[in-house]
C-alpha cells in the first residue's frame, strides 16, 4: 500500500476531497471507509489495518476538506449516497466493499437502495436511524430539541444535548428534553454562543439522518450482501437499537463488533476502542464474501 493520495471531485452543490491508499497487487476490491459527519481523520487506524488492499477514505460535503455551497442547509442521505456514487465512479467503478459507521451506515443503505451496482458488500456499522425504533416518537421529539436548542443557544448546549441522547441506554423517554442537562464546561465544550450556525452535525445531518426511513424492499432486492454491525458493549442506546431493528427488517441479526459505536477508534478525537480487534473483526467479515461475489 502507497502512501495515501489526495484527490477533490465536483458534485451538485460540493467539491468533495477523498483519499486513497493504493494496492495495484491487491485483486480484492477497494474498500471504502465512510462515516458522517466524521471524515476521513477519524479512520487513519482502521485504514493502516487492510495495507492488503486498497483503501478509500472522504470527506463528507460540508465536512473538513470538502466544501458546501450552502454549509446551513440539510444534507439528505440521498445526497450523500449520489456523493458516495461518484466518488466509486472516480475509483473507477464498483463494485466495491464498504465499512461504514454512524451516520455513514446510512448513508451506505441509501447508497445500496439508489445506486445497488456500486457495491459488493456493505458492514454497516450503528445506523442511528431512529424511525425504525417502538420509541421513534420520543426520540424524534429529542432529536428536534436538540436542533431547536443549536439554533437558539449554540454548539455547547446542543452537543450536551447529543451525547446525554446517544449514550442513554434503554428507550427514550416521552419527557427526555424536560430534565436538566449539564453544563457544557463538563463535556470541555464552550457555554457561550459563537454566532456560527453551520456546524456539519446539528445544522446539516441530524434531522435526515435520523428520521431516514430504510427502503427495505431495495435493500432486500439488491446483489449486495448487507451486514448490519453494532457494538458489543453499546448495550441499548439508540444506534445499537437501531441496528438490530433494521437487520430484523432484513431477516439477518446484527453482528456483534468489539466495543462500541466508536470501537475502530485509535486515538483520533482523543478517543480510543478496540482497534486492532475491530479490525480483525471486519477482516472476517469482508473474507466471509469471497472475491468476485
């Protein structure tokens, strides 16, 4: 594997940056690693474990290095799936193996329901879809105050907000947004409003991506091969719930991946899993399909 390479690619409404870590010997397919709205900084470890092979990585629009036209405005998963599509056309086609995380996991289901050719097989890693959920309710009504406190109060306050939301374990409560909230001094985050409102997270990605609704009948028509992952210790919270609810819509089981939603961490964002373990576990998986499958 070479050293990676940075390339941009002009889309409707973006300029997207992505990276690619070639391995011309390798005959497997190019593995792409996504995730929104974490770019590509947040898989430099998991990327060093499959130098076997080529390795694609991006930025999300409105993400880091790809820029926006309009940094404010919603990004649908619609949109990053057409995105995810170029971005294999400039790869040179699919199709190709994806690991995608978070917000990328549903964007890779979008991906596989518009554009099926492009992939071979998709892990995707705690899609936090939460209207597959018997508490979508209640968590969309979370959801939207969190949104609702970004536009009046800020970054701070809505970030304590979503990381009270994605760690609570167990159904969310009618009353969730009704209960006080920390400080954000105690999550090391700013209290006070800068003004901005184009955070990539609360302004562009969170309504449409959480209140994505799967199209099940595409997925379950499509020649990919779908494996639906969550965490072993991510318990009940929302992304891991969402995960075995939409392999149950497939008629599969969530497949258990070592730690949690950021388990393929190794210290980007100061934040460390079990990387070397998720990754043995996603080689696993990816050698479960075998080539030209």
């Amino acid at each position: 594997m070479t050293e990676p390479t940075t390339n941009t690619l002009a889309v409707p409404g973006a300029t997207l940056t992505y990276d690619v870590r070639r391995n011309d010997a390798s005959d497997a397919p190019v593995l792409l690693i996504i995730g929104s709205p974490m770019g590509a900084s947040g898989f430099v470890t998991l990327a060093s474990h499959f130098t076997d092979r080529t390795v694609a990585t991006y930025d999300p629009r409105g993400v880091e290095r790809s820029v926006k036209a309009d940094d404010t405005a919603q990004s649908t998963p619609e949109d990053h799936a057409d995105d995810l599509h170029a971005v294999i056309g400039a790869l040179g086609g699919g199709p190709v193996d994806v690991f995608a995380s978070s917000g990328g996991a549903v964007n890779a289901l979008a991906l596989v329901a518009r554009h099926p050719d492009d992939v071979r097989l998709v892990v995707a890693h705690e899609p936090p879809a939460a209207g597959v959920l018997p508490d979508r309710d209640a968590a969309f009504a979370a959801i939207r105050d969190m949104r609702d406190t970004y536009q009046r109060d800020g970054l701070g306050p809505a970030m304590v907000r979503f990381i009270t939301l994605v760690s609570y374990d167990g159904e969310i409560p009618a009353d969730f947004a009704a209960q006080q909230f920390p400080d954000p001094a105690m999550f090391g985050m700013p209290g006070e409003d800068d003004g901005s409102r184009n955070d990539p997270l609360f302004a562009q990605n969170l309504i449409t991506c959480t209140h994505y609704e799967p199209d099940f009948v595409a997925l379950a028509s499509a020649k990919a091969s779908l494996v639906i992952a969550r965490g072993e210790e991510s318990g009940s919270t929302l992304a891991a719930r969402a995960a075995d609810a939409i392999a149950a819509g497939l008629g599969t089981t969530a497949v258990a991946f070592p730690s949690d939603h950021g388990g393929f961490l190794g210290g980007e964002y100061g934040q460390t899993g079990q990387p070397d373990e998720f990754a043995a576990k996603l080689r696993k998986v990816l050698a479960a399909q075998p080539v030209g499958v």
